[in-house]
C-alpha cells in the first residue's frame, strides 16, 4: 500500500485549507487503504468500544452511530494511523514537522437515516489548545455533495469559540465553554457553505475550528461510512475544559500546557 499519497498536496489546496478551513484532496489513498478502513470500520460495529454512541432513536429509521478511541484495539485504524498517507498530509497542511494522533473518530449513517450532524465546531470538545489542530476525512463509500459533511468558508478565523452541541437532540452541551453557534440553517445565504462529490480515495482535510455539519443520509441503499482522523501539530498542548470534554482521555496525566507527546497521542510524522 502507497504511504504517500496518490496526488500530492498542491499550493492552491494550502491556500484553500488556510483560508477556507477545508479542502478536499482527491485521489489520496490507493483502493487498499480503503479496503483496509472499511475492515476496521466493520469490526468497530460488530464490536464497539466504550465511547459508542446511537444518535438514532429506535423509533427511527436508518442508524447513526459513531465511536473513537480504538485505534489500539483495531489494528485497520492502527495500521492506517501510522502508515498510510494521512499522516503527511496532516504536517503539509498544518506546516508542521512534528505530527501526533490524538485520536479516530468513526461516524457512520446507514441508508434512510433522517438524523442530521448538528452544525458545530470540534476543538471546544477536545483537551487539546493550539492552532495546528485538524481532521482528515475518510469516506469509505461514493458521496455525493447532498450528503456530504458541509463546512462554513473561513469559519476558522471568525475568533469565535462554540459551546459544545449533543449530536442526539442537538442542544447545546452542559458545559461553561464558549457561546451557543449561530443557527446557520436559518441564514444560509449569509455564509459560503461549502461540501463536495466525493468517492473512496478522496478525503476532507479541515482546521479544528471550521463550522460545519451534515444532513442525513435519504438514500434508501446506500451507506455513509466515514472515518476521521484527529491529527496535532507542533504548537498543540494539552487542555481540560470547565465541563464537557469528548474523548475526556481521563488516563492521560500530561499537565495542561504539555506538548500532546505521551503513549495515548503517539507521534506518527516523521515516520521512524
């Protein structure tokens, strides 16, 4: 399997990132980093970690469901973590040397699953500070841009922090952290909404403090599988936030203020 990517990172997808927030990179992972992804993916649902959640009520149709932090236990994610191109990708984008995995983070919407992502943006939920922060996003199925994940343009550098939303009922978090988000579906035209045709090899690369969210999955046969992973950078340290904290990594004893170095965020750029 390729460990760098299939096309490179151009300077027009640098420009994008930096001032859009996200960009999406096509043809970057070969047909076997996806067909390994997709293994991991399966296990994760047939055997789910302690952080599983359902959003989907079962009342409701479809299924969505996420999980993260199994990277350790999934050797597909662990594989794909440190060895395939996501890494590098990561330290182009972010303009760092040194890249850590904080974590994955798997979001899966089965056919007819009405339940939408709530707009939000990650780094309020996150223990970690710092400007180098991002996600590469992996679908594992064709997605086309109705159902894909949407990304606010530029979001990133509003100088806003957002209280935490809940993925079920799409309320705010109980937690001191930030203002509640403005309600972006109700001034659509405001804002350049950004979202793609995506197929299995592409992926999303967006800042940790990028707004975004995504509508439900109305096909009646196709999935939405996606894996993102959750990448560092050079200027991330540790953080404990005044309340809700998701993954809440309560075995890590780094101090708040501590580079992101321990065995739980292991680096994985530069390759040894």
């Amino acid at each position: 399997m390729n460990r760098e990517p299939l096309e490179p990172v151009t300077e027009d997808d640098l420009a994008a990132y930096r001032r859009d927030g996200a960009v999406a990179l096509r043809r970057v992972f070969d047909a076997d980093w996806i067909d390994l992804l997709a293994r991991g993916v399966e296990r994760n649902l047939a055997e789910p970690g302690p952080y599983v959640r359902r959003y989907t009520a079962e009342d409701e149709p479809g299924l969505f469901i996420g999980d993260y932090c199994n990277w350790q236990r999934i050797e597909e994610y662990r594989r794909f973590a440190f060895d395939s191109p996501a890494p590098g990708l990561g330290a182009r984008l972010m303009g760092s040397a040194k890249v850590n995995l904080f974590h994955e983070h798997v979001l899966v919407k089965e056919a007819a699953t009405a339940n939408r992502t709530p707009w939000h943006h990650d780094q309020p939920y996150w223990t970690v500070d710092g400007e180098q922060v991002c996600s590469i996003w992996v679908p594992l199925d064709p997605l086309p841009r109705e159902t894909c994940v949407e990304f606010v343009a530029g979001s990133h550098r509003w100088g806003k922090w957002y209280t935490p939303k809940r993925f079920d009922d799409l309320a705010d978090h109980d937690t001191n952290e930030g203002e509640t988000l403005p309600d972006i579906d109700a001034h659509r035209e405001d804002y350049e909404i950004l979202a793609w045709d995506l197929e299995p090899g592409d992926c999303i690369a967006f800042h940790a403090l990028v707004v975004h969210g995504a509508p439900g999955n109305p096909s009646k046969v196709n999935r939405r599988r996606a894996l993102s992973l959750r990448l560092t950078g050079d200027d991330a340290r540790l953080a404990r936030r005044d309340g809700y904290m998701s993954p809440p990594f309560p075995e890590v004893t780094l101090k708040p203020g501590d580079p992101m170095d321990c065995d739980t965020f292991p680096v994985v750029w530069p390759r040894d």
